[in-house]
C-alpha cells in the first residue's frame, strides 16, 4: 500500500503552499487533487492581497503574505506578478468611518505604518474614474496590490515536486480510515494510502472532508462573480485595487482593461458557479453609479466561482481537537489566496515546531465550542 507522512486533500493554493513548505523540511507529503491543482476557488479569485483587516490575527498574518510575495520570485524561483498598486477602500457612511478610525489605529499598533487616510480629492487623484460626491474618507496602504493566483499556485505547485512531494490531480479523497481516535490512512478513488496526518485544504468541499471522518466543519459555500471589460484606457495600469465598502464593488486592472467584482449578499448558500447574468446588471449598475466611465465598457469575459464561509469570516488553522492526526487548513472566507502563503507556513512550524513565529491560536476550531468568535468585519 502507498503511504506518506502527510496527505494533503485539496490541490488549491494552500494545499500547493503546505506540500511546499512541508518538503521543505522534509517532510514526504502526497497531495490528491480530484481536479486539477487550482482550478476550484483558487483559480477563480480576484488576485487581491491587502492587509486592512478589521482583526489583528488577519493584519499579521496578511504582513507576513505580503512580505513572502515580495520575495516568492527569489525563493520559489517563479514568478508572483505582484503588484503592489495599493487597495483604497472606499467609505461612504459614517460608521463606517469610525471603524476604520480604529481599524487604523490597530494597523499602527501591529505596525501596518503605511496605511492612510485618504479624502476625497485625493481619492479622485489617485482613481481618476472614481465618483467620489457622497465619499466621506478612504483608506489607503500602497504596499497591498495584486498577484497572479495562477503563478502563485504553480510556484508552490514546481517547488513542492522539486523537493520530491508527490501532487496527484484526478485523484479524489474518499473515506478517512481511523482506528482507537487516530487517523489511519484515507480511502480514494485509486486507492488506499496509509498515513497519520492529513490536511484537510479542500476549501467550500472542507465540511464533506470531514464528514468522512464524523467531524463537522463550519464552511458554508457562497458564490462569488467577477466580470472582466474589454480594453479600458481610462484606467492607469496604477490605479489601486478600489472597494467601495458599503456594496462591497470592486475594480482593479486586468491586463488592458478592468477586472469587476461585488457580492450578492442575498444569494443562500450553495454549489452553483453558473453566471447569474441577472445579478451581474446589478453589478455593473453599482460600478455605472461608482465609477461612471465604466458603463462604457463591454463585458469581455465572467465567471463565478465559491467562497468558503465560516461564521466568523475567520480561517481554520491546525489541528481538530477530536481526532488525532486530522488537521484543517481552510474556511479562508474569500481571502485565501493572500492569506495562503503565510498560514502554510506558520502552519508547518506549528506542526514541526510546536510553535509559530506569528501566533496563529486565534484561528483554531476550539474557538467555535468556547463561543469566542471575533468576526472579521472587512469582507468583501
Ligand atoms: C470570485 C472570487 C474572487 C476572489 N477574490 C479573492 C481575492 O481577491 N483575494 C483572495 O485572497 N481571495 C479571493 N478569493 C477567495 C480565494 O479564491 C479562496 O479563499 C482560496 O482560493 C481558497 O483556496 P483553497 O485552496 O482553500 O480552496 P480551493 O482553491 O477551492 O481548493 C480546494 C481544492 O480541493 C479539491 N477537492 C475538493 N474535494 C476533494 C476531494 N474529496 N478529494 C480531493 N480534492 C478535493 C477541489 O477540487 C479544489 O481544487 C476569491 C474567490 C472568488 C470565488
């Protein structure tokens, strides 16, 4: 029978982050991918990496991504493309503006020192398209930006296998084997593998993961659209990822012309990634009212795909308290491609080490049975 120290179910970015990081400290690690490696969230996301979080675990855990995106091309040999172009987020009401006073005033404290404020007519300096007449503020921080997720998920993907872990993709996981409260081995569609440690990296599939081994994961799927437009002059390739928070539109460049996002934040949850035409007039209505230039951009492409929801908008990092040998790396709750880097990492030394450079307890299951939730109120 085949075996490793680790299996890892799930291909998409941080399935490929922790078969790197992992080999990295030798570690034989097997990743099945029943797909293709990134081809479910990974391979529909944005491209985004900011570190204006509401919670201080998502600041420093985003500061360490950004730092390791600065240095990917270096240290996997491979391209990131990533851009630091900045994120402002857009806000319009008053409350929201109080919140992110002290947002900002915690991004300082864990020292996120270049973020700012900005008004409004700097705001229409720096987004040239931007409708700024109800703007009451923004905030700005030019060291987040955007990356390929592609690039990224291929990274980690090469240097995994060049430090000798075997990605399997088509492969699915199907059963969990566990005997006296400890995990055995996993069942999947070409075999069985003996292990003691899997990964459960299987995003918005998390919960049927670990359902195969009667636990309950607290992920919901949500769909998500984006809509690229044709080419679009009007838009500097330096204009900075921008979130108009209070409907939570989004735009950033993509190649020559804009990249749209927003949330339907009355769909149910569920599996469907078909595209919702009818939502995205909506979409385009909100960006026609924020950025009015885009009207005049045709739709070139659109797609939708899952984000992996958990009550607290919070990702599950280590181990499952029931079940020995069973870990979860998931639930990033639409932020797991700048998220990844980072808690791959920090997980590795969790396991290796017993402790982490950036304490990552704050995102442990346990949280959910002591009722401590602290909700990560920007989501987008
Ligand atoms: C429209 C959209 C925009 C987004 N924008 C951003 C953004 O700007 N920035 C950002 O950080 N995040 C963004 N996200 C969120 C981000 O894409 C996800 O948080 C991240 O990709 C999650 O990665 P993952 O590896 O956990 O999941 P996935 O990429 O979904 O990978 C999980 C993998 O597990 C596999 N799998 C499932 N079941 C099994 C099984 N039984 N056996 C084997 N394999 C299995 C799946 O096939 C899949 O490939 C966006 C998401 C969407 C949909």
């Amino acid at each position: 029978m085949e075996s490793a120290d680790v299996v890892i179910a799930g291909g998409g970015i941080i399935g490929c982050a922790l078969a790197y990081q992992l080999s990295k400290r030798n570690v034989d690690v097997l990743l099945l991918e029943r797909e293709t490696l990134g081809s479910q969230s990974t391979g529909k996301c944005a491209g985004g990496v900011r570190q204006q979080f509401s919670s201080e675990g998502n600041v420093r855990l985003q500061r360490m991504s950004v730092g390791m995106l600065e240095r990917f091309q270096d240290e996997i040999g491979h391209p990131a493309d990533f851009r630091q172009i900045g994120y402002l987020f857009v806000l319009t009401q008053p409350q929201q503006v109080e919140d992110f006073r002290h947002n900002m005033e915690m991004w300082q404290r864990v020292g996120l020192n270049d973020a700012r404020w900005v008004d409004a007519t700097e705001a229409s300096r720096m987004v040239p398209i931007l409708n700024v007449e109800d703007v009451l503020g923004c905030t700005f921080c030019p060291s987040d930006g955007i990356a390929s997720p592609a690039d990224v998920t291929s990274g980690y993907a090469a240097a995994a296998r060049r430090l000798g872990a075997r990605l399997k993709e088509g492969v699915a996981v199907t059963g969990i084997d566990i005997a006296s409260g400890k995990v055995q081995g996993v069942r999947t569609s070409a075999g069985d593998i003996a292990t003691r440690l899997v990964f459960n990296c299987a995003g918005a599939w998390a919960p049927s993961i670990g359902r195969m081994a009667g636990l309950e994961i607290p992920i919901l799927p949500y769909r998500r659209h984006i809509a690229v437009t044709g080419t679009f002059p009007a838009m500097p390739r330096t204009n900075p990822m921008t979130v108009d928070f209070q409907t939570s539109l989004y735009f950033h460049p993509e190649g020559d012309g804009v990249l749209i996002g927003m949330s339907d934040r009355e769909e149910p949850p569920g599996f469907a990634t078909d595209v919702n035409w009818e939502f995205l007039e909506k979409m385009f209505a909100q960006a026609a009212r924020r950025a009015p230039a885009l009207s005049a951009a045709g739709v070139k492409t659109a797609w939708a795909g899952l984000y992996e929801v958990t009550p607290d908008h919070q990702a599950i990092l280590g181990p499952m308290p029931e079940l020995e040998g069973f870990w979860c790396a998931a639930g990033f709750s639409g932020h797991g491609f700048m998220q990844a880097p980072a808690a791959a990492l920090l997980l590795t030394q969790q396991l290796l080490d017993h402790t982490s450079e950036i304490d990552i307890s704050s995102f442990a299951f346990e949280r959910f049975a002591r009722g401590a939730l602290v909700k990560e109120r920007n989501v987008i």
